[in-house]
C-alpha cells in the first residue's frame, strides 16, 4: 500500500464543512478512479492533514489523471474557503503540500 499525506493550513471551525466536501466526492467514482483505498482527513491547531491509501505505488500518477475531471476541479474550487496551502509563496500543485516519510514500521 502507498500512502500520501498532504499538510496545508485549515479554517477554524471547518471540519465539519471539509468532511462533507468529502463525503459527497467519495460516494462518487472518483476514488476508484485515483486509486483511492482510505482517506483520512486530520486537523491539529490550523493545521490540516489529508492522508491517503493507495493500493498501488502509482496513486500519484492516477491523482495527476484526475486532475482534469470536472469533479475533481469542482471540490478543489470547494476547498478554497476552508484550505490554504501551508506555503502559498512556494506552491505550485499538490505534491508542494505533500510530507515526506522519514520512518515506517508494520507488524509483519
């Protein structure tokens, strides 16, 4: 499994706003169509964390596919009022917003 984990800053009070954003683009085939397995959505003093499971490594690729679709454009634009990038000066897309991992352990 390949997982991303976005960092921007969020909105006081916007969670619930963000989580039904999501929810209404999840009951669509737009998660099948990035790969998506798991979303987890996490919030910590103005901070927002978007971690994502994919069940291949190429969910970067298919999420750069689906960037076009109208769907996809629409709940980008929806997100606007509540999500800001973590660094508007030196975001370019959303790759400029994703962490890198330093660590990983699972339970074999």
């Amino acid at each position: 499994m390949h997982s991303t984990l976005i960092v921007a800053r969020m909105a006081p009070d916007s969670s619930a706003d963000v989580a039904q954003l999501f929810s209404a683009f999840d009951t669509t085939d737009m998660p099948h169509r990035m790969g998506t397995r798991r979303r987890q959505l996490f919030s910590y003093r103005g901070l927002y964390f978007h971690l994502q499971d994919f069940a291949e490594d190429n969910g970067d690729r298919l999420i750069q596919e689906a960037r076009t679709d109208p769907r996809f454009v629409a709940i980008s634009d929806d997100l606007k009022p509540f999500i800001e990038a973590y660094d508007p000066a030196t975001w370019r897309s959303p790759a400029d917003a994703m962490a890198t991992r330093f660590y990983h352990w699972e339970a074999r």
